[in-house]
C-alpha cells in the first residue's frame, strides 16, 4: 500500500468535516469575542442579564420539577419532589425580583468558577504541549486563575461589576484560544490536502 493511498485527498470527508468544524469553531470564536467587548463595556449591563437569566432558568426547573411532582405516582416521592420544585421557583423569583443581590451571591460562585478553570486550563496546557495552541491554553488557565483570586479578593464589593466585566474578559480570552485552535485546524487540514 502507497503512502499516497493512506493519506486524505483534499476532497476527501475527512478534510470536508474537519474543515467545517474549523469553520464552526472560528464562528464561536468571533461571536464570543464580541460578546466579551461587549460585557466587559458594560458590566453591570452584563451582570444584570445574567442575574436574569439565571433566575429565569431555575424558575424553570422549579416548574418542571413541580409538574414531575404532580405527574408522580409515589405520594412519598411527588412530596419531596413538589417541595423541591416550590423551593426552586421561588429562589428564581427572588432573584429575578432582586438580581443585585443575586449578582453578589454569583460573584462568589464565579470566583470559585474561575478558579476551578484556571486550574483545569493550566493542567490541559501541559498535557497537550507541544501543540500550536498550548500556550494560549496556559494563559487562558492563568488569566483566569487570577481573575477567580481577583473576584475572590474583593467580594462583596465586586458583586455589582464583577460578574459581567470579568466574564466578557474570560470570554473575550477563550475567543481567541478557540480562534487559535480552528486556525491551528485548518492549517492542519490544508497540510493533509
């Protein structure tokens, strides 16, 4: 067998596919860039919208658990799990009701979010090195390692700007990882053609 004959022709699925899948990723890339700027613009904007829409998603759960409840057929079951459902509806009403003291609260779950990323992208880095994007993967972990101690630091005074700047800087920061990568994919795919 040719070595020909094992390697994908420019035409081939495999290239179509990986090159759509760059494609895809670079259009991420873009879109998480710009909502980034765009958080980081106006961070209690930011903020307040994802208080909202936070709120607006465990409202939501707490509804589907509470129909789950009545749809039950263990009374013990459908109790526990009616309660819970309640207990979730409300906890988004209050936060949808009051979403700068929800920011407050996000802050801290953020800093520990930012944290818990920092430390997985820095791991991450150095099992894919020597890839292309290994450094950028590295200082995607550290950024957001600091960012989580910055948070950290500072709360609960952050609480009103915290969330939507440092979240718009960590998009911002993963747009271009992810931007990297899909360049670093294509390359990869154009060097098989």
């Amino acid at each position: 067998m040719n070595s020909s004959s094992s390697t994908p022709s420019a035409t081939s699925p495999f290239n179509s596919i990986a090159g759509a899948a760059a494609g895809r990723v670079r259009s991420l890339a873009i879109v998480m860039i710009v909502f980034g700027i765009l958080a980081m613009l106006a961070p209690l904007v930011a903020g307040i919208a994802i208080a909202y829409l936070v709120g607006a998603l465990v409202l939501v759960a707490g509804a589907i658990r509470c129909g789950l409840a009545l749809s039950s057929g263990s009374f013990g079951y459908s109790a526990i799990l009616l309660l819970v459902g309640v207990v979730m509806a409300i906890g988004g009403i209050a936060i949808i009701l009051h979403p700068l003291l929800a920011l407050e609260f996000l802050t801290l779950l953020l800093a520990i979010y930012f944290g818990a990323v920092g430390i997985a992208s820095i791991v991450a880095a150095f099992r894919i090195r020597p890839d292309p994007a290994w450094g950028l993967e590295l200082l995607n972990g550290v950024v957001s390692l600091i960012l989580g101690l910055l948070i950290w630091s500072q709360w609960p005074v952050s609480g009103t700007w915290a969330v939507g700047l440092l979240l718009g800087i960590h998009l911002l920061f993963t747009g271009v990882e992810l931007l990297a990568l899909s360049s670093a994919a294509s390359r990869g795919v154009a060097a098989r053609a």
